[in-house]
C-alpha cells in the first residue's frame, strides 16, 4: 500500500472556538498537527494577555493526551506601543479583521486609515509580530478580495518590514501580490484548491462548503494549485476550519466556515498526488511556516496511506466538509 509521511504539520490559520465546540475540536487538530494559528474571533474577541492567557489553557485543557501547540492571536485593534510590547512574547501575530467582514468580526477595521493605525503597525513591525488579513472588501462577494489588493498595497508599502500574511486567498490576483512586495505571504486552505463557485451553488446548493472567502472561478483555482504544488516559499497551509453548529449550517441563513480539521491532512495528499506532488506537500504544510514565522515546531510524524477513508457524517455536532462521502488517503499512523 503506498504511504506518505509527514513531520511536524502545521495548520497556519484554525478556528477552535470554546466551550463545548472547543472540547470537540480541538482533539482532532491535535491528533494529527504539531501546531496550529488560533484565530481570535471569539465573542468578545480575544483582545487581552489576560484573554490570550486564559483562552491558551482552555485548549490546552481541551487536548491533555496530545502534544500540540496552540500559537496564539490577538484580535486587531488599534493597540498602543506599551501594550505590544507586554504581549508580543504570548502570541505569534495580531488578525485583522475588516469590520462586518465575516463571523464575529464587528469590532474590526472600519477604515484602513494608516495614520491611525501607524503606532500598532509601526510597533508590531518593530516587535517582530506578523500582522494577519482577512482581505475582503463589502464589494460583490466574488470581487471582494480582488478589491482589497490595493490595501494589502498599501500596507505593504507604508510598512515595508511588517510581514503581512494574505490569509486563506482564492484568487488569481492574491497570487499575483505574492511576488510584488517583499512583505507579503500567504495561507491556503485545502477546500480553496479543490472548488469553484460552481461546487458551492452550481448545483444543489452546499451549505457546508460555504465560507468567507467563497470559492472563486476555474483560473483563480489554477492559480492557487500552482503556487501550492510547488510549495512557492511565501506560501503556507492555514486550513480556515470554520466550525459551525449543524443547525447553523443547514439553516436557512447559513454560517460560513468550512469544517475540514479531521480531514484535512487526507485531502492535502490526494489532491498533491493527483498532480504527481506529493514531495512539496512537507513543505507546504509545514517547512515553508516554520520559516515565515521563525518557528521550530514540536517533533510529529504523520503516516497517510493511501486507501479509501470514509468521512464520518459528524464529528459531535459538526458536520465536516465531505461527510459520507470517500477520501482516497487515510491516516495510517501518528508518533
Ligand atoms: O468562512 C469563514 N468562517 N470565514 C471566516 O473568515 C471566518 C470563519 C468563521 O469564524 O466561522
Ligand atoms: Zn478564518
């Protein structure tokens, strides 16, 4: 049977939530990921080191039997300098969020003024912190991120030695920033290298491949293959595993979020075997991170074979991406 195995995978960008969602989640990035991005977007955001302290035991007490490390987030305000510097050794990067944009994001950015922003900005690319983007305009949902080009430009500019992470992009454009400014980088989920709009509401409309960003045309997916497949060194994994309610899924006013934590190293090996990639995929998911952040990631080897993997219809209350239906790669073994 032909396996693949994997060191130390990283999933750059995962919403864990709490309470009772953080209690079923968790556990299943922490069997198969060595680490993973924690993005901020609780109610109320994560926005405190008293926040990001607590949240961090919260999943730790949510994953005892794995080794895993959650890399901590704030949620981006306008933060002064005192402030970050108190912070900066308990997160790895501050999330912006425009304001509205998606889930849980009201208290975002309502203006990329860059006066206003400059302290935090200017600090944060002193300090050494990443910034992270949701980069979606409220334009028409398929040219939202298309349109928010020219702030990632901005950005980009104004703060030259800030790095910028372009997070979960699906377009031709995102692709194309990637190798205009030196600062810019980037996240890519494993459900933005497999759909188009039309696997979304083509057909039957498919309320558990909804998710914010939308999956955008044929010519933006190829674009994303390529840069993925070759492993390009700004790019990285970030799953956006999005966990939702069923009930707020298959409703008729549908969360976006994708849900592919459990299933996602799988899927990530069938799609870079498909194109005859599978010797990029270490770096995709995990080699390429570690250098973009300065990371050295706790040991983990994940053995995939390949042989026919039947997604569970739910995982607690959560249906995943794929349910009922058949992965062509499994996880064999994890040490
Ligand atoms: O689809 C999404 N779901 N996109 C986001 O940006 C947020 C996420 C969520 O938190 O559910
Ligand atoms: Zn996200």
């Amino acid at each position: 049977m032909k396996t693949h195995t994997l060191l130390m995978p990283l999933d750059m960008h995962l919403h864990l939530r709490d309470g009772l969602m953080l209690d079923t989640v968790a556990p299943l990035s922490a069997y198969t990921y060595s680490g993973a991005i924690v993005m901020p977007n609780l109610v109320p955001p994560v926005e405190t080191l008293e926040d990001v302290k607590a949240y961090k035991q919260r999943i730790m007490a949510a994953v005892p039997n794995d080794f895993f490390e959650p890399y901590m987030t704030l949620f981006y305000k306008n933060y002064d300098k005192a402030f970050l510097k108190s912070v900066a050794d308990h997160i790895i990067a501050i999330k912006l969020y425009p304001a509205g944009i998606t889930t849980n994001s009201e208290g975002g950015v309502a203006s990329f003024n860059i006066g206003e922003m400059r302290e935090t900005l200017q600090t944060m690319s002193d300090l050494g912190i990443p910034l992270c983007v949701h980069g979606e305009t409220d334009g028409f949902v398929m040219d939202r991120e298309a349109e928010f080009m020219s702030i990632y430009e901005l950005l980009a500019t104004s703060f030259p030695k800030l790095k910028i992470i372009m997070e979960h992009i699906t377009t031709k454009a995102a692709v194309e920033m990637l190798d205009k400014h030196e600062n810019l980088y980037a996240t890519i989920t494993a459900h933005h290298l497999i759909l188009t709009l039309d696997d979304v509401v083509g057909g039957m409309m498919k309320p558990h491949l909804f998710c914010k960003p939308i999956a955008k045309r044929p010519e933006d997916l190829d674009a994303l293959l390529t840069v993925a497949l070759e492993a390009h060194p700004k790019v990285m994994f970030g799953s956006d595993s999005a966990p939702h309610p069923k009930e707020k899924k298959e409703s008729c006013g549908c969360a976006a979020g994708v849900f592919t934590a459990p299933i996602s190293l799988q899927l990530l090996c069938e799609i870079f075997e498909q194109y005859d990639k599978l010797h990029n995929l270490q770096a995709f998911v995990s080699d390429n991170a570690q250098n973009i952040y300065g990371i050295c990631a706790e040991f983990k080897e994940v053995t995939l074979e390949k042989r026919p993997f039947v997604v569970p219809e739910t995982y607690g209350f959560v249906v995943p991406m794929y349910a009922g239906e058949i992965i062509a790669w499994a996880i064999e073994s994890v040490d």
